[in-house]
C-alpha cells in the first residue's frame, strides 16, 4: 500500500487533482480548465475528450509538484458533477456531447414523466421529483429528438464514471452519484427496475453501482502512459460532487450542514435515514458513507451569477484586476461593499438558468427590479451576493422545516473566500458560518474515500491538514470558462473565521421582497403567455 491517495474531481470549469498522505495531510493540488458550451439558450454541453485531456494536464501538474508520486498512490478515488448524460457507442465512442446538469432542455419530458407517474409515484420509485437537469429526462429527450443517437447507444455513463472508463476501461457508477440520474430507487440504493421497465430502458445500458469507497477497478497500461499513473494503481467507486465534499468537509452524519457556493448553490445535511421530501423540493440522495442519506436544496446559478456580473457589468474591475494581478473578484467585493444591506431598494432574482429548490421551473429567469437612477454599480453587485443568498435560504428554509437544527454551518466552494459574503451568509441564515479551509473539498473527500477503500489509518474528519500544501495556478483562457467555483489552487489558505450574524432589518425587508417577486412576475409572464 502506497503512502498517498488520489482525488480527481471532474467539476463544471475544472478538473482538480489532490494528493493525499494516509495520515490525513494535503501534499498538493493542481487543476487544468474545462471548456462549457451554450449552443443554445438554457442548453449546456461539454465533450468529454476535454475532460481526458484536462485530467492529464492536471495530472502533469502534480507531477511536476511532486516528482515520484505516482508510484506512492494507493489508490484513486474520483467525484464529479452529477446528472451529466455521457452516450457511449459499441466501440466506446461518444455519440454526442456530455448534456450537463444545468441543461434545462428535457423541461417537457420532465412535465410528461410526472403526468404519467404522478410527483407521489416518481418519489414513491426513486425519492425525488424529476428535474430537466437529471439524467433520465435528458436520455428520454435524445430518444425522441436525436432517435439515431439513441439507437446506437450501448452505454450510459455519468461524467466521473466516463472518466474511470478511460482510465480503468471498466463501466461503474456509485450509489450517490446514481441517486442523481432519476432512475434509481434511492431508498433500496439501487435502480428502479419499475420505473425502467415502465420507459422500456434497458437495464444493460446502465452501469453496476457501489458503495463509495469500494474498489471497482485498477488503472490500464493505456491511461498509465496517458497519464503518468502506475498501472494497477486501484480506483474505488468514488461519489458525486456533493456527497464526497461533504466527506471532505468532516459532514458524514446527521446534525451537520453546509453551504456551497460554486457554479450551483447547495445546501446539504446529512440524514441517518431515507427521508424523501413528498413534494419534491428537496433532493433525498444516498449519502457517500455506507447505510447514511443526505437531503439538499439547490439553486442553479449562484456562483454563476456573480460570474455573469463579472463577465457583463464588473469590466472595469477585471480590467484593473488584470493590471495588478489580483483576482477580480476581490474588486467586486470592495464593489459590493460600497452599498448598504439591502441594496437600497435593488433586488436580483437569480434564476440564470431556470431554478430547482424551492420553484421546480426550468424556465424561471432572472431579474434586477427596484432599480432607480440613483443606483450604481455596486447596488447591483450587492444585489447579486443578496439574491443568491436569499436563494440559499430558501433551501436551508426547507431543511428547518424537516426538523434540521442548524445553529451552525460550513461555508464551502469559491464563496467561501469572500468576507463579505460569509458575513452576508451568518446575517440572513441567522446562525454561525465557519469557512472551509480548502476549496477543493470535493477532491479532497474523494482522497478520503480511496484512503478508506484500501483500509488506510489517520484520515481524519477535518477538513485535511493543508499547512505546507504545494498548490498550482489554474489559468483560465480569456473568455473562456473560469468560473466561481474554479479551485483556489495559488490560494495559501483559506480564511475560516467564524462569521456571527448580526440583524440588519433591510435585509429582512429584502429577503421579504425577494420571496414576493418570483410568483409576481411568474404570474405575468403566463398572463403574457396565455
């Protein structure tokens, strides 16, 4: 048994790598950018060869950090953004690009299935309403809008599993990632044969699933060349993004809860039982630790949202961001600053890119209201970290509102490296937020979970010992996908203070605004509509 384990992430803008020492201690982290494609509005693609070719850069970062570490690696645990639909071919080609979570096209498959089996039968057979981002309405729509694509189908992978095909050549999938696709009985921590049979899918199109942290496979002499891994080097079954941060962040039984804030928003607890939500607005998935479940709320375009601000509105402060050499978003934070709580008046809705918890409304848009011409910029900016948070509160609204006490919780994802917006954060959740000290929880817990599948001792509950960690820059190409959620790799630490809330009645005017508006304007724009 070698003395480190390996992570690999495979997240939304990036794949990032993460090494681990058997006593628990972060060794170094590198990451390489991934490329996201719109070809049309509310659609989101990404082919899977970049994917490849981003883990191997990733991979030659770590290397390069670490001169030797690949014939320490134990063993390989991956995690990676859920409800990805990967086609694979007979001869393992892709047949299409990657349809990514936040693809929001299968939103009249999604109105069918429910017409079909009712909200209490889909979360009777897999403990969740059907979201236009989840596998299943996504395959449905390519068997209807691309019937050759579908008929050439031999395989259907989510992306980290894709990416253990290339590197193992075996098809596997764990439970808490599966529990994402729609087609799994979460509950029994396997498919639904019923629902299968009822849509006439092969089962055979799916891979076997496992628990997290067992073992499913070994690198091939192929990928070893590829990627400078030792040949042989076990890969467990690994998890999906929010389970194996969860792991990375300590969060392994009920009674803890995090935020995180990346390209998504997620609020997530732990649950000692399968407890699905009869309305479906809270995702009820298996947990990355064998016999446990958690709940989460999402939001589809937190990050994203101040993202698009930079991109749109925050010029000038990329600008003078690229001039000294710092990151933007500090700039926007000093923006942001500028205004009181409450945006004096200006309120963001942060449906991007439709919405799940609490709406279920693939085509909920977003929105700056209340605007006068004594605004500026850093209104807007204010309004933007405000829309999202109240966004997140709804979600952590509902958890409360299964019993959850949270008096405290972990902030994690880019976010997490904002002051202002932990603060932001302990005001409007009205309760402790201790930052995470590592953006890379993800890949982090999946270290954790090869750690645990090859019986290694000391990997503690923390979140890694990082003092000393050998970090590397990813550089994001201009325009291209760099995201809120890329890792903080040239980040020496994270600030983990704890932010205590403090009342701010604007903010409660605010956050009472902000739950008004959606149903307003969703109201007229059917009206409009209708």
């Amino acid at each position: 048994m070698g003395t480190l384990t390996l992570g690999i992430d495979l997240g939304t803008s990036a794949v990032k790598a993460l090494l681990l020492r058997t006593d628990g201690a972060v060794v170094a982290m590198a990451g390489a950018p991934c490329v996201l494609s719109t070809p049309r509005p509310k659609w989101s693609e990404q082919d899977p060869n970049l994917w490849w070719q981003a883990t191997i850069e990733a991979l030659r970062g770590l290397w390069r950090m670490v001169p030797g570490a690949a014939a320490e690696i134990g063993a390989i645990g991956l995690s990676g953004q859920m409800h990805g639909l990967v086609l694979l071919a007979a001869n393992g080609a892709t047949l299409r690009p990657c349809l990514l979570w936040n693809d929001q096209r299968s939103a009249e498959e999604c109105d069918q299935l429910q017409e079909r089996f009712g909200l209490d039968g889909l979360v009777r057979m897999t403990g969740n309403r059907v979201y236009a981002g989840f596998t299943l309405p996504k395959l449905l729509w390519v068997r209807t809008h691309e019937p050759a694509v579908f008929a050439a189908t031999r395989q259907i992978l989510l992306p980290k599993d894709w990416l253990r095909w290339r590197l193992t050549g075996a098809f596997a999938s764990d439970v808490s990632d599966a529990s994402g696709t729609a087609m799994f009985d979460v509950g029994a921590r396997r498919y639904s044969a019923e629902l299968l049979a009822a849509l006439d899918l092969d089962p055979a199109l799916l891979p076997p699933t496992f628990e997290s942290m067992e073992v499913t496979s070994t690198v091939g002499l192929h990928a070893a060349k590829e990627t400078g891994l030792r040949a042989g080097t076990p890969v467990v079954a690994g998890a999906g993004d929010q389970a194996a941060s969860a792991l990375g962040l300590g969060l392994r039984d009920e009674g803890a809860c995090s935020v995180t804030i990346g390209t998504s928003g997620v609020v997530f607890a732990p649950r000692r039982t399968h407890r699905p939500d009869p309305q479906g607005r809270l995702h009820a998935f298996c947990h990355a630790v064998p016999g446990r479940w958690h709940q989460m709320g999402v939001m589809l375009s937190a990050g994203a949202s101040l993202r698009w601000f930079r991109d749109t509105i925050a010029l000038p402060e990329v600008a003078e961001a690229a001039r000294r050499g710092i990151d933007p978003y500090q700039l926007i934070d000093t923006l942001a600053s500028s205004a009181p709580p409450g945006a004096d008046g200006v309120t963001f809705l942060p449906y991007l890119s439709g919405e799940r918890t609490p709406h279920a409304d693939p085509n909920a848009t977003g929105a700056f209201l209340g605007l006068t011409g004594r605004h500026t910029r850093g209104h807007l900016a204010r309004a933007v970290l405000e829309g999202v948070t109240f966004g997140l509160c709804d979600c952590l609204d509902l958890l409360r509102g299964t019993g959850l006490a949270v008096t405290r919780l972990t902030l994690a994802g880019g976010g997490a490296r904002s002051p202002l917006w932990r603060q932001l954060c302990a005001d409007v959740f009205g309760c402790e937020v201790v930052g995470a000290q590592i953006v890379e929880s993800s890949a982090l817990g999946a270290a954790r979970l090869a750690a645990e599948g090859i019986g290694a001792e000391g990997i503690g509950a923390d979140a890694g010992a990082l003092k000393g960690t050998r970090r590397a820059q990813i550089e994001h190409p201009a325009g291209g996908s760099g995201e809120l959620d890329r890792p903080g790799l040239d980040t020496p630490g994270l600030d983990s203070a704890v932010a205590r809330p403090v009342t701010h009645p604007e903010l409660a005017a605010a956050l009472g605004r902000f739950r008004a508006l959606y149903p307003a304007i969703r109201r007229a724009e059917n009206s409009l509509e209708g």
